[in-house]
C-alpha cells in the first residue's frame, strides 16, 4: 500500500467516513496526477505524501461528515484550484451534479486530465473569474455553492451566493480564525440575501483547526452584486 492511501485510509477511519474501494483508488490516481502535474506548474505546495492526504484530500472530504448533500445535488466549486474540494466530494459521491470554476485555463486542463484520467465524464470545467460567472446563466442555479482557502469569508460571500439559487446553500472551508472572520462577514451575509445555519468546528488529525461555514440563501441576491473585482477588495461588504 502507497503511503498516501495507507494516511488516507487511517484519516478517514478516525474521522468516521468510509469510502467505496473504486472511490479510494480513483482519489489514489488523483494524487499521483497531483505530483506529477505539480513539476510542470504550481498546483499546490505541500508535495510529501502526509500533508496532500491530510490537508488537501481529507480536508475535502470533511465536508460530507458535518454537511448534508442531498443526492443528486448541483456543485459549483468557486475558485477550483487544483480541484479541492469539488472534485474529491465527486469521487467519493458520484452522484453530485459538479461545475468546476477557475480563473486559470493550466489549471482547468489538469482538471480536465484527472476527469478523463478518472472517468469522470459529467464535471463541467468553467473557465471565469469568480465575480464574472454569475452574471451568466449560473446565477441562482445551484444547490450548493463550496470554496476552500479562496477569500475572507465577507469577500468570499460575494462571490459565491450569486450563484446559489433561493433555498439552497453557501460552504466556506475555513481554517484558524474563522470565528472572526464570520463575525466580520455579518453584513455581508445579510445583504447578499443570506443567512448562517450552522458552524462546524473540528480538529483535522495531524492539521489543525478547521472550520466548515454553511450560509442559507433565503432571498435573492441583489442585481448589483458581485461587484467589480476592485471594488470587492478594496470595500469589501
């Protein structure tokens, strides 16, 4: 056993999650298409086998243990990167409708890499900064919209609920500091047609602190939002 898999499989057993044997080799691919990837262009930059397993892949899949995903919910992973944590929560749940969202078109071709590497023939790759996506046809058109490490949780709502339709639901993946950072996000949660529901807070084995933040859409968000990207990072809400 690769000492990847053999970290993940010990990680997700002490977190209570449990994958399929398909899923856990399919995730295993993955990672081996990270690193090789990663010499060619900047993917990420924890490279040893511990730090991928538990602060990219478990992470990820921290999600499915303290949210509920209905089957058959639509994804929109704002902010992709190298596909964390959109593309793990696809392979350990096959039946989630996924849209993967990123500014850089390197990265969606490894993206596209891994889905035809995995079969995994029904992600959409979309290639678009965040604030311009949801002035298209995404806007009010997902289940469940997620990032991890994008934003400030007050920028990152700005970016993400537009693209929730009413009813459903904003994750933020968060690391130390969330408390303040939700604080900080209160208007913003409020006039971007939001409102928390839960905060889950945990302990990764091995990485810290984490936070998973989900943010109800109850009405839509206003026309005007998002702004232009400097008038988000220059007066964020």
């Amino acid at each position: 056993m690769s000492e990847f898999r053999e970290i993940l499989t010990a990680t997700l057993e002490e977190t209570s999650l449990s994958l399929t044997p398909p899923a856990l080799d399919r995730l295993c691919r993955y990672h081996a298409l990270l690193i090789e990837w990663n010499g060619k262009m900047n993917l990420t930059a924890l490279t040893s086998p511990k730090d991928v397993a538990l602060k990219h892949f478990a992470d990820s899949l921290m999600l499915l243990r303290y949210c509920e995903v209905e089957q058959g919910a639509s994804i929109i992973d704002v902010g992709t990167g190298a596909g964390f944590p959109g593309l793990v929560l696809k392979i350990a749940r096959p039946d989630l409708r996924l849209s993967l969202l990123d500014s850089l078109q390197k990265r969606l071709g490894f993206l596209d890499t891994v889905c035809r590497a995995l079969k995994l023939d029904d992600v959409a790759l979309i290639h678009s900064r965040a604030e311009d996506g949801s002035r298209t046809v995404l806007r009010d058109s997902f289940d469940i919209a997620v990032s991890r490490a994008v934003a400030s949780l007050n920028t990152l709502c700005e970016y993400d609920l537009p693209y929730v339709k009413v009813g459903g639901r904003m994750i933020a993946m968060k690391g130390k500091g969330a408390a303040q950072e939700l604080s900080d996000a209160e208007n913003a949660i409020q006039i971007l047609g939001g409102k928390v529901r839960a905060k889950h807070d945990f302990i990764l084995p091995d990485a810290g602190e984490r936070s998973i933040i989900e943010i109800e859409k109850l009405t839509p968000t206003p026309e005007r939002f998002p702004r232009k990207s400097k008038q988000i990072k220059n007066k964020p809400l």
